[in-house]
C-alpha cells in the first residue's frame, strides 16, 4: 500500500475560512445522523460559528492536509481557566 503523506498545519485566525466547506460538510453530518437536534444543526451556519471562535481570548486551529487538500480540522479555545476543543 503506498501510504501519501499528510502534514499538520496551524491556520491562523485570518484564515478561518479555509476551514469552511469541512465545517460545513461536518454540520450535515450531523443534521443527517441526529435524531433529536436537526433544528439546530439545519439553521448554524459557519458565519455565526466563526464569529464566536473569534471572539474568544485563544484560538488554535489544526488541519490535515495532504497534497492541496484539507482533509480534517481541529479547533480548540482558551476563555480564562477553561480549555475547548470547539470543532473535531
């Protein structure tokens, strides 16, 4: 099996939006897979969850990409003493 490499890399605040069509693609999973909480996830929109990712005090944003692509994210968040991981 020839295995691609894949590197991490740090997005910074002013490049949220490369995030964007994976969040959007995570959303709709999870409107497709809920039972209880389609409500929510057909009305968020990544406009309204990108606002609030940036208004807290520490921002880290991670994602996989291999070759030209992202292939996953990670956003994690730092208010005060408390730690969040905000999107997987």
């Amino acid at each position: 099996m020839n295995r691609q490499e894949m590197d991490i890399l740090e997005i910074s605040k002013e490049s949220i939006n490369e995030i964007e069509p994976l969040w959007e693609e995570l959303n709709y999973l999870h409107y497709e897979k809920s039972s209880y909480f389609k409500d929510h996830f057909s009305s968020s929109t990544f406009k309204e969850r990108r606002k609030k990712m940036l208004e807290t005090e520490k921002l880290l944003i991670l994602a996989v990409k291999k070759e030209d692509e992202l292939m996953g994210f990670c956003v994690a968040s730092v208010n005060g003493k408390i730690g969040e991981i905000d999107s997987l």
